[in-house]
C-alpha cells in the first residue's frame, strides 16, 4: 500500500492490521495524528514500514515485536515518545531504521545492529542518553542532537563500511582512539562530525586512513596538541573544521596538499608561528578563518592570489608588518585584520613608519626594542666615561706646565730683566 503525500488525516484506520498479506505500508508525509494502531502488528509479511513525517504520538507499539520481515521501519519527524524497545534490535531482517526527531528517552538498545545486516541507522534529534555500540554492517550513523555520553568506542569511525557518521552535539567524552586495524587500509568515510561534544586529547595520526574524507567536522571541543602533519592525506576532504579546540604548534605546510578544499576553520585554538605560504596551493578555496590564535610573523602575500578566497579573517593574533594590498587582500575589511597591533598599511588607517618593527623569524619586536635600547645605553655610558676622563686630564697638564708669554705682553724688555740681574749682583 504505497498513500504518501496524500493530504490524509485523521487516525491510521486499525483495520489496516486485517491485510495479513501486505508487504509495503507506505503512509509518509501526511497529516496522521494519535497513536499508532498495535494491529499493524499482525502484519507478519510487512517489509516496508513508513509512516514518517506525520503528527502521531504516544510509544512504539509492543506488538511490532512479530514483525520479523521488517527490513526498513521509519518513524522520524512525528512525535512519539518512550525508549526505544530492545526487541527493535533483535529484528532479524532489519537494515534501515529512521527515528529522528521524534522525543524518544533512555538508552539506545545495545543489541541494535547484531543482526549483521543493519546499514542505516538515524536516531539524531531526540533525548537518548547512552548505549553507542560498534555495529560493523553500519554505512550512515546519525546520532546527532542527543545527549549521548561516555566515549565513542574503539575503531567506530574506522567501521570497513561506514561512510557517515554524524554525533555532534552531544556530551560524548574521551579520547579519539588510533586505527587498530593492523593492515591500517583507508577506510570508506565520507563525513564525520564529532562537533560540540566533550572529546579531549590530540587527534590521531591515523586520520591519513580517512583517504576518502570529504568532510571533518570537529569544532567545539577540547582536543590538544599538535595538528598532525598526515592532515595532508585528506586530498579529498571538502570541508574541515577544526575551530574552538585547545590545538596548539604551528599549521602544518601539509595542509597545502588538501587541494580540494573549500572552507578551513582552525580558528579559537592556541596555534602559533607562521602561516605556511602552502596554504595558498588550495586554488578553490573560498573561506579561510585562522583567528583568535597567536599566529605571528607576517601574512603571505601569496594569499592574495588565490582567487575563490572571499572570506578571510585573521583578527585577533601577533601578526606584524604590512598587510598585503594586491589580489583578494582588496575584497577584505579592517575587520578581519583587527587585533594585531603590530600590522600596518591603508586598509587599517595605520601607516607603515619607522616605528613599526616588522617581526623576523625566531625574534619578537619586544625582543628587538630591549636590545636596541640597551645598546644606547652602554654606548652612552662609554661616551660619558670618556669625556670625563679626557677633562680630568686636561686639567691636570694645564696646571703642571708653563705659561709662555711674550715680554711685549709684560710691558718689558729684556735690557730691563739685565739690568735687574746687573743690580743684584752689585747689592
């Protein structure tokens, strides 16, 4: 029975539950209300159960429990509530479960995947609280909107089959874990993102096994240390996302081997050093924001040439010298150089002068101003000893010597000095 989007209301007839042959009930995207029948329960050959996108309330029947040749079974965008019954997980034939966004509570049933043959599973937008497991016949996990807690166990985004797994915006914690596979073969992920949540520590090196990675959201959280230089092997990653971590070290040169890349965030983290001129080898990518760490040195000019750039921010680090004025530097405003003291040029109403010291690798303009200062004062010093010294002894070989003067000065001659002598001897 295939009614979707039929502009039906009003409660699912329970006389539904009398066709004991039907295989597909498809009644999505309608206008049901109230509960959902339990006579849907004698439908013992149902494969396919949609009954999404509607207003129905209340719990998931208990007598689904006979519906073992279920293979897809979606409820999401209603307003159920309840847990979710193990006997779910226990659905021999079950490969695609849709429940979002819905009210459901409670844990995640722990056998729910066992079966070997569950591929799709979306539980985002609800209120569950525990129960992620490892299911390995897993291609889409959406998990997001929840509040999931604990770690994300071992190996699970390194799944053989999964190619999306999305648990942002939940309260997991812990460390993300390395690639136990010992044959470490790139794994099918297509997009993950853990954003908003509580993870910690530094992010794996085995992210060079995400070959296939075209999205990596990781923002909002607490990871630490360096970013790793294998950042360079996701040469199809899209978008990445690494803002509002405690990440600290310099941005890999590796980077600039993402040539697909679009949209680059790594900002609110403790990064520090240059900017690598390789991130300008990223020719397509349009948005670009390294603000609010302690970057320094000054910004490549090489930036400016790449053309899809139209968003840049890097306010709020130790950049110095002349802001680049040529190419896509001329698309940007004050607003996204602010809060570098040290950089100068038109765009910022800050000439550059004498004044400003542009930064050299390995010293800082604080550094360079001590130095500089402490040279005038020793020289000063120098010159001040010497001056003293040389009037000291000015003053002592004036005093010790005679003074020649000529007699014509003395209003005498020498025939008066004789005559004198003359007139002591006769005396």
């Amino acid at each position: 029975m295939n009614s979707p989007d039929c502009g039906l209301d009003g409660l699912v007839p329970r006389e539904l539950g009398n066709l004991k042959l039907l295989d597909t009930l498809y009644l999505h995207a309608n206008h049901f209300s109230g509960s959902i029948p339990k006579e849907l329960g004698n439908l013992t050959n149902l494969v396919n159960l949609d009954l999404s996108n509607n207003a129905l309330t209340g719990e998931i029947p208990f007598e689904f429990i006979n519906l073992k040749q279920l293979k897809l079974f979606n409820l999401f965008l209603n307003r159920l509530h309840g847990s979710i019954p193990d006997y779910v997980a226990e659905l021999p034939n079950l490969e695609t479960l849709g429940l979002w966004m819905n009210n459901f509570t409670g844990e995640i049933p722990k056998k729910l995947g066992q079966n070997g043959k569950l591929h799709i599973l979306d539980l985002s937008s609800n209120k569950l609280t525990e129960g992620l497991g490892t299911c390995y016949s897993l291609t889409r996990v959406r998990l997001g909107q929840n509040y999931l807690n604990g770690s994300i166990p071992n190996g699970f985004i390194y799944l053989p089959r999964l190619n999306l797994a999305e648990l942002q915006n939940n309260v997991l914690s812990g460390n993300l874990s390395e690639n136990g596979n010992s044959s470490s073969k790139p794994v099918k992920l297509g997009q993950l993102n853990l954003s908003n949540n509580l993870l910690s520590g530094p992010l794996p090196f085995s992210l060079s096994n995400f070959s296939s990675l075209q999205i990596l959201l990781l923002s909002g959280n607490q990871f630490s240390g360096p970013i790793p230089t294998s950042i360079g092997e996701l040469q199809q990653v899209l978008m990445l996302d690494l803002s509002r971590n405690s990440l600290s070290g310099p941005i890999p040169p590796e980077i600039g081997n993402c040539f697909h890349l679009t949209f680059l965030d790594m900002s609110q983290n403790n990064l520090s050093g240059s900017v690598p001129p390789e991130i300008s080898n990223i020719h397509i990518l349009n948005y670009l924001n390294l603000s609010r760490n302690h970057l320094n040195q000054t910004i490549p000019k090489s930036i400016g040439s790449m053309k899809s750039l139209t968003v840049a921010d890097f306010s709020f680090n130790d950049f110095s010298g002349k802001v680049p004025e040529s190419g896509q530097f001329s698309l940007f405003n004050a607003s996204s150089f602010a809060g570098n003291p040290q950089l100068c040029g038109p765009l910022l109403n800050n000439p550059c002068n004498f004044t400003t010291i542009t930064n050299t690798p390995g010293k800082a303009p604080s550094d360079f101003k001590l130095i500089f200062a402490l040279g005038l004062l020793i020289c000063s010093l120098i010159f001040a000893t010497a001056a003293i010294i040389k009037a000291k002894s000015f003053k002592k070989n004036s005093s010790d010597s005679w003074k020649m003067t000529a007699f014509q000065k003395l209003e005498f001659t020498v025939t008066d000095i004789l005559e004198c002598v003359k007139w002591k001897r006769n005396w």
